[in-house]
C-alpha cells in the first residue's frame, strides 16, 4: 500500500460556514443524553445535580481550548486522526497512536450511533407501547438506516439540513424552559448546603465522579468541527469560534432545563422518571403536550445522530487517504463527493450494535474507550506539538498554558478512575463477573497494537524499517 490516496479519492470542499458549523456541534452535543441522563445525575448528587453539569461544561470548556488550537492550526478530515499523528510523529509513534484512534473509531462510533437510536426508541415507547422485545430493536434499526439514506447527499445540503434541524433541537428546548420558568414550585440549589465552604467535599466524591460521567456524555461533541475541518471556510478563525459558541449555548441551556425540571418535579421524584421531560410537561400542560414534547425529543435525538454520523463518516477516510488505513475507505461518491463506504460500513456497524446493546451499557463504555487515546492522548500530544514546532504560527493560542492541559488531563484520568460500569461476563460462562470498561478500553488498545504491528511488518514499515544501504540507521520513510 502507498501513502497516496487511491484514484477514486478526491478533495473535500470547504463549504461549510460559521452557523452551519455551529449547529452541527449543537445537535451533535444535545442529542437524547441530557433527557435520559438527567434523572441519573439527580440520582447520584440529590439536590446538588446542577454542579454536576457545571463540572461537565467547565471539562468541556478546559478541552475545548485544546482542540481548538489544534483544529485551527491543522485543519483537516479527521479531527484527532491528524493531531495524534502530527503530534507524535507522522513515521513512528504518532503513526501507532493515530492507528488505535481509528482502530476505536470502527467501534466508538457505531457504539455512538447506537445508544443515540436506543434511546430515540426508549422515548418512542411513550408514544407507541413497545411491549415485546424485539419492538424497541426494530425502532432504533430503521433510525440508523434512515439516517444512512439522508446523508447520503453532497455536504452543503447537509449543512442546510443541519441548520433545519438545529431549529428543532432550539424550539423544544426553549419550550422546556419556559415551562419551568413560568410555573417553578420548588427551591433549587445552586451551591450545597453549607455554602462555598462545603464545595471542595463535592466536588471530590464518589457520587460527583458518576454524575459528571454522564453529564460530558451529554456535552461531547463540542469538537465535531475538527472532525469536518477540511470542509470548514476560514477554518483558523471559524473553529474556535464554532467550539466556544457550541459549548456556552449548550451549556445555558442544560442549566437552563436542569433548573426548571427541578423547580416544578421535586429531584427525590425526578430520578425515578424514566421520560423525564414527557413527565415534566404532562404536570405542566396535560397529555396531548407531553406526546408533541415527546415527539420533539425524538427530533432533537435524531438530528444529534446526523451530526454524529456525518463527523465519524470523516474519520477511517482520512486515515486511508493518508496512506495509514484500509484504501477502499479512502473512496469519495463519484458524483456527490462524500466518503460513502466509510458512511456506509460505521451506519452499517451502528445498525447492528442498536441490536444488541443496552443504552446503560454503552454510555459508560463510550467514554472510556475515548478517554486515554483521544483526549489524554491529545492533551499530552499538544505539549509535544508546541515544544517541537513551537507557537509562532498559531492561529490560535489557548490562555494560561500549560494549566489548561494539566486540569484536563488531570480531569479526564479522574473521570476514567470514577466509571462504575461494565461488561456482565455471564455469556463466558463467569455468572456474577463483570469486566470493568475501562479493563475493556485497554484490552482493545492492546489487540489494535497487536494488529499494528501484523500490518506493519507485512508493509515493511515503522516500527519494521528496511535499513539503508550502507548505513546502520533504518529509512523512516518507506
């Protein structure tokens, strides 16, 4: 294999502007996690469930600075495809660290996709019982199948669509707020009790380490940006801009909805709905509003799974264009000038996960395979990046460096410490056992060294280098 695209691949064009990129990140962000999620994080802080979502926003905004310096300085497919591999080396490590992204991408992604359509089918439930067991399954497959079909079309009608629906995912939750704004009951806290003085044993314990879990499940993708860079306009000012604009909007509006949930359903009652938001607004405007609420809700679930889908389709087809991935995903639509067979096998991949897996079980799981690689891995990576290439001509430079890279680092391996879940063991014959995810986010970066390796020794490459002719040194270029 060379490091040349194949024939059939072709640029990608940069069409896309500020508010179509932002709402790409805004319905990518909301998605159906801040509805299902929301009655867990009461559950594990009680009153204090709104500081688990400025934790998660604060994380976000920390990572943010990271991934807009790295997307406006090297903006193209991929996101952190390209960053890992600038940042480690584009013929040795950086070609490994880059391999176990894409490597996870194949099952993060479709694992993404999933628990996006299981939860639009958990949600469909109230308005159509799903009473057998195979009805839920079928509802979250035709939703990725549907989703294949619509973005199968060239990216500026993408970005229309996108912006249409951005209008959905703004509609419903202007509505939620209003409700609670207009018809609060109860008190709710926006620091513990005790005050400022009891924020350091919050913000440190256990239950703080579960909520905030499921509250940046909630907030992430404030860099699907990055992922669409080589299709951005005047990527170097846009990015950034995109990124922080993404994560303040969603961020007023979590707080937003969270505080008028809490204000008329009291959390001890909220943490055992299961349609929280269906919940909310029956009390409030009667049952004809919670099914158009509901329906909403299966809007806003729908348009995050398109701009999931649409940024993940860009990752395996700029590492095969770069000559580091399968060609046949470096293959563009001859007309319509997208990668159609990475679309098609992660839609595909999702499809089939939709059946198989539980909501529970994927959002912990997600996390943690993102975790080490991604963003520790990209944090560490930017450090690497300024000390080799330095900051002359940056775009963008984030504020108080290195302390933004400390926090998130810090912050992320806290997180990946804090995952409570797993893997039930049971089908293996170990009833009782549980394979703990982030055992399982290692052992998959273990197996896809291992298949590194298998590649590259049969290629001949790095870290299996012919020597020069000679010379003792090995090519690092072949």
């Amino acid at each position: 294999m060379t490091k040349t695209a194949t024939p059939a691949s072709a640029p990608l064009h940069r069409r896309l502007g500020l508010l179509q990129a932002t709402a790409l990140n805004m319905i990518d962000m909301v998605g159906i996690g801040p509805f299902v999620t929301l009655p867990l994080v009461m559950g594990f802080m009680g009153p204090n469930f709104l500081l688990a979502w400025l934790v998660g926003a604060g994380l976000s905004l920390v990572d943010g600075l990271i991934w807009s310096e790295l997307g406006a300085a090297y903006p193209e497919a991929g996101g952190s495809y390209r960053f890992l591999k600038l940042a480690y080396g584009e013929h040795t490590w950086g070609r490994l660290l880059s391999f176990l992204y894409v490597w996870q991408t194949l099952i993060q992604a479709p694992l993404v996709v999933a628990s996006g359509a299981i939860g639009f089918a958990q949600y469909f439930g109230y308005l159509v019982p799903l009473t057998e067991w195979w009805q839920p399954k079928l509802v979250s497959g035709v939703v990725v199948l549907l989703l294949i079909a619509l973005l199968y079309r060239r990216i500026e009608a993408i970005g229309k669509l996108g912006v249409m629906l951005w209008v959905g995912v703004l509609g419903l939750m202007g509505w939620l707020i209003f409700g609670g704004v207009t018809h609060a009951e109860h008190a709710v806290a926006w620091l513990p009790e005790g005050g400022f003085s009891a924020l350091p044993g919050v913000l440190l314990s256990a239950a703080m380490g579960q909520a905030a879990v499921k509250t940046i499940y909630s907030y992430l993708g404030y860099y699907n940006v990055c992922h669409l860079g080589g299709e951005v306009k005047e990527p170097h000012k846009l990015i950034p801009r995109s990124i922080f604009l993404s994560i303040l909007g969603i961020m007023a509006l979590y707080l937003l909805l969270n505080w008028s949930v809490g204000s008329v359903i009291p959390w001890q009652e909220a943490q055992h709905s299961e349609f929280i938001v269906s919940t909310f607004v029956e009390k409030l405007y009667g049952t004809a509003a919670a099914q158009a609420a509901t329906a909403l809700v299966l809007w806003v679930a729908f348009a995050s799974l398109f701009a999931v889908l649409l940024g993940y389709s860009r990752i395996p087809y700029a590492a095969a264009a770069d000559g580091e991935f399968l060609p046949i995903f470096a293959r563009t639509h001859p007309t319509k000038q997208f990668p159609h067979v990475s679309l098609l096998l992660l839609g595909g991949l999702g499809f089939v996960f939709s059946l198989l897996f539980k909501l529970g079980e994927v959002i912990s799981a997600i996390l943690a395979m993102r975790i080490l690689v991604q963003f520790v891995g990209q944090a560490v990576g930017l450090v690497l990046l300024r000390r080799r290439r330095g900051t002359a001509g940056l775009p963008f430079r984030m504020p108080l460096y290195p302390l933004p890279v400390i926090v998130a680092v810090a912050v992320w391996l806290w997180m990946f410490y804090s995952i409570q879940d797993g893997i039930p063991l049971g089908w293996a014959g170990l009833p009782g056992r549980v394979l703990p995810f982030q055992l399982g986010a290692v052992l998959m970066m273990g197996l896809g060294t291992v298949v590194f390796l298998l590649w590259s020794r049969r290629l001949g490459r790095w870290p299996f280098l012919p020597k020069i002719p000679g010379s003792s040194y090995q090519n690092p270029r072949v």
